[in-house]
C-alpha cells in the first residue's frame, strides 16, 4: 500500500531541481563555451574578462541557484524522510544528490575556484607583470576545477531527477 506524497515534498523537490538544474547548466555553460572561448584569446584579454566575470558572479540570479541547490535539496531529503522513511530510495537519491554537489560543486567552489578568482583579482595589467605564466597557473587549475565542479552538478541533478521518478512510500517491513 503505497502512501501518497505530501503535494510540500513535490514542491520542494521540483524547485530543488530546478536550483541544481540551473547551477549545473551554469558550470557546464563555463565547460563548454566560456572556458574554450576564452582559450583562444591573448593573455591580457583572458585576465580582463575573467577579472570582470568574477566580480560580477556575486549577484541574486547566482545565488538563488548556487546556494538554493543546497537549501532547497535539504529541505526535499528532511520532507523525503518524513513522508517515506530513512530507508527509502527517495531519500537515499536525494542524500546523494546533496553530499554530492555540497563537496563537487559547491565545496569546489568555495575551497579551489575562489581563492583561484580572488588571487587573480590582485593581478595589474599595468604592472607588467608576467600575464603568460600568470594566466598559465590560474586557468589550468580553475579548468581542473570547473570540470570536477560540472560532472558533480550533473551527477547531483541526475540523482534529484531519479528521485523525482522513484516511488515514494514508506518500505514495507517484514
């Protein structure tokens, strides 16, 4: 006998979607254009613009779904456990969703790509400074991380959409 499903934990876990959905089509968008564009430019142009990206990122569209993903999955898995129980593959889908973008994706961020972005932030094209070995450092590593950051986004929305299709019911006992 099947319990039905809270219409709160269909809400949430649809907006939990639509925040992980959105942050991962961010990172992939970096993947494959933003990141392969910029390769093609002259080092005192790719510092510029990736100067000028990061200090305008910090902004409420971001962050509704950078930090949203987390809140709004958090609230799903809490609302999974109420409506089906600890042993329910909803609820172990949903966890996973959440351990995985909090340590590939947002952990990557905050821990690799930032301090990356804020290191460069301190780089003067007036000072002559040595742009090559500069932009040659940074954008290996942010690459490097963009990457790991993308795949664990697409893996944690991979997991929230299978269990938006998983049924949910409290497991039976026996």
């Amino acid at each position: 006998m099947a319990s039905t499903i809270p219409t709160v934990f269909r809400v949430f876990l649809i907006a939990a979607l639509l925040a992980m959905g959105a942050i991962a089509g961010f990172f992939y968008a970096y993947e494959v254009s933003v990141t392969t564009g910029l390769a093609e430019v002259d080092d005192a142009t790719y510092v510029t613009a990736m100067q000028a990206i990061n200090s305008v990122i910090r902004n409420a569209p971001f962050a509704m779904s950078f930090f949203g993903a987390i809140v709004l999955t958090a609230v799903a898995l809490v609302l999974a456990w109420r409506a089906a129980g600890w042993r329910s593959a909803t609820f172990w889908l949903i966890a996973a969703a959440l351990a995985t973008y909090l340590l590939g994706g947002f952990g990557v961020t905050f821990a690799l790509n930032v301090p990356l972005n804020e290191e460069l932030a301190g780089v003067s094209l007036a000072a002559h400074q040595d742009l090559s070995g500069i932009r040659a450092d940074y954008e290996s590593q942010w690459n490097r991380w963009n990457t790991l950051r993308t795949v664990a986004s697409l893996a944690a929305f991979a997991l929230l959409a299978g269990s938006a299709v998983t049924r949910t019911g409290r497991p039976r006992r026996g």
